[in-house]
C-alpha cells in the first residue's frame, strides 16, 4: 500500500454532527480513491463571554445598595472526541494498536508501517470511531517478508461479525459489519465509501487485485460496520 496524493479541502475539527468533505485522492499502491480532507462540522461558533456592564456608583446624596450583576456564564466548547488507540476483529483473529495517519507535506496520505507484524492506522482526518461518520482504518494485506498484514484476512468477513475500538478515554465502540465489497481503482465509489453517513461508521480498507504480471494490487476491499454500541470510559 503506498501512498496516495491528495487536494485536500481546509481541515476543521470535527463535531459530533461531523460531515465528510471530499476530493479526488489515488492510493497509488492498490490504486484506489481514497478520502483527500479532513471531516468538517457544524463546528461550535467560538464562545465569547458576554459583556456584564460596568458598575455604577451610587451618588453621594443617595443611601443605595448597588445590585451585583451575576457574572455571565460561558458555556464550555465540545471536547474533542477520543481518539482510538486499538481494534479487535475476532472473528478473523485481528488484534492490533492504532498508529494515527495524518497528511505528509505533500499533501499526500500517510499510510501505516509496512514491516512484519505492522499495526493498522486510523486516518485521523475522519471521525473517531464511535462519532457520526464513517471512520476510516488502513492496513496492509501482506508484509515486505511476504508474510500476512494486519488485514490480509478481511474477506473471512462476514455480515454481523463485531469489530471492537478501544479509544484514549478508555471507552469502547462495537460495530457490527454489514457488508464488504471490492473496487477497481477505475469505479471506485468515493462518496458510498467516505460520504456522509447518519450515524457512526466504520471502515475497514486494505489492498486487494494482486496482478502476479505487475506485482502491483489494482483493487481496494472495504468492509462497511454500523455502530452496535458504544461504552463511557
């Protein structure tokens, strides 16, 4: 899986309510399109205290108490969701850490370690897994020793199989897979994969379509999770 380049919108810190913003990003490895910008909100208006106006003192001729006006109150901004540090997928005998994949300075998608025993990443310009959208996971499909990736047994995935997120504040979030599907890098369907969604999704993305000729993986699986339930830290 190498990388893909991008043009990727202006990042906005997600909100709960967060929506996918999307543009055209190659995974040149396993040519697939893949997700160019970080989600972006409705994000909270920055709070501003409200004015409480200055005192006034009372005239020398007159005996009054001067009212105190009671100091506004600032309502706190949204913590940021937590971010995931592991995912469990037993059905299919996966257990590994988190690495958090950003965007390198060309602009270009960061993809995870490819050595043996590599762990997935989280593509933290999507949502935490857990907040409305779809979240997205990377993880390779075989290792540089030839060996099997993190993700190499997807396709042994199967509708109503859980997938278990392990997040920074201790909380969990269980999806239940609903379907999976495999995309040539000349249809794949960017909005079905990285669109909006209602509530909080996964996905699940690895390379796919080895060609013994090239060498090279010309397709994409993805499996597609629902949010089953989620737990506080």
């Amino acid at each position: 899986m190498n990388s893909p380049s991008a043009k990727p919108a202006a990042r906005r810190r997600m909100t709960s309510a967060a929506a996918l913003l999307l543009g055209s990003l190659i995974l040149g490895g396993c040519g697939t399109a893949a997700p160019s910008s970080a989600p972006a909100g409705d994000t909270p208006s920055a709070m501003q205290s409200a004015a409480v106006p200055p005192s006034t003192s009372p005239s020398p001729s007159k005996s009054t108490t001067a009212a105190v006006a009671p100091a506004a109150k600032v309502p706190s901004p949204a913590r940021p969701a937590p971010a995931p540090v592991s995912v469990t997928v037993p059905a299919i005998g996966v257990q590994s850490p988190l690495v958090k994949l950003g965007l390198r300075q060309n602009r270009s998608l960061q993809v995870p370690p490819d050595g043996p025993g590599a762990p997935a990443g989280w593509y933290s310009g999507s949502p935490s897994p857990g907040e409305t959208g779809p979240a997205v996971m990377l993880g390779h499909v075989n290792a540089t020793d030839g060996g099997p990736g993190v993700f190499a047994n997807l396709r042994g995935l199967r509708p109503g199989a859980e997938i278990t997120v392990h997040r920074a504040d201790r909380s969990t979030a269980v999806f239940t897979v609903t379907r999976a599907a495999a995309y040539g890098k000349n249809n794949f369907p960017t909005f079905e994969v990285y669109g909006n969604t209602k509530g909080p999704e996964l996905r699940l993305i690895t390379c796919d379509g080895y060609d013994p000729a090239t060498g090279l993986f010309n397709d994409n699986y993805v499996v597609y999770a629902k949010l089953k339930a989620k737990s506080a830290g």
